[in-house]
C-alpha cells in the first residue's frame, strides 16, 4: 500500500483541526477515516479514495486554500509553523507559512 497523497495528508490535518468547531469537518473526519481503513484493509482502491478526497478538498476550496486555511490556524495558535518534513504536502505547507509570516 502507497502512502497517502499530499492531498489526503492536507486534507486529513485540515479535517482534525478544524472538526471540533465545525461539524461538517468532524463528519468528514469520520468519512474519510472510515474510506481509509477500507483501503488499508484492501475493500476499496486507491484511485476511488483519491477521487473521493478530491472531492471533499474542493468542498473546502480545494488543496490551496486547505492548506492556507491549517496553516494559517496553527501559526495564530502558536506562533510558527512546525513542519519540516521534505515530502511535497510539507514543502507546499512550508512554501504558506513562509508567505504568512513574512506578511506580518
């Protein structure tokens, strides 16, 4: 089994941080958690769950404003941005905090 897409990894910290003010957030939470354990324990491919958080980023604006949107959340909480991981979703997420903070 592939690791999950930048996409999903964006997705999934977006529905976490925001799931406790939004309930929408927490039943996608829920949603999405179920449709990968589908995948992990081989009921469900790959592409049809990349479709499916495909179309629940775009609910949310998409990967773009996602990301902006967790990010952003997470510099007002603390300060900084803490990811330093050198995949594309932290590289992208790295690429945001830089241009929030320099807009400070």
């Amino acid at each position: 089994m592939n690791k999950p897409t930048p996409e999903a990894k964006a997705l999934s910290l977006f529905l976490m941080t925001f799931k406790s003010t939004n309930p929408e957030c927490k039943a996608k939470s829920i949603h999405m958690n179920r449709l990968w354990d589908l995948v992990k324990a081989d009921k469900m491919n790959q592409t049809r769950y990349a479709g499916e958080v495909q179309n629940t980023l775009n609910l949310f604006g998409g990967y773009a404003a996602v990301m902006e949107k967790t990010v952003e959340f997470y510099i007002k909480k603390t300060g900084v941005w803490q990811s330093n991981g050198n995949d594309k979703y932290s590289r992208d997420a790295k690429k945001i905090a830089e241009k929030i903070l320099n807009k400070k």
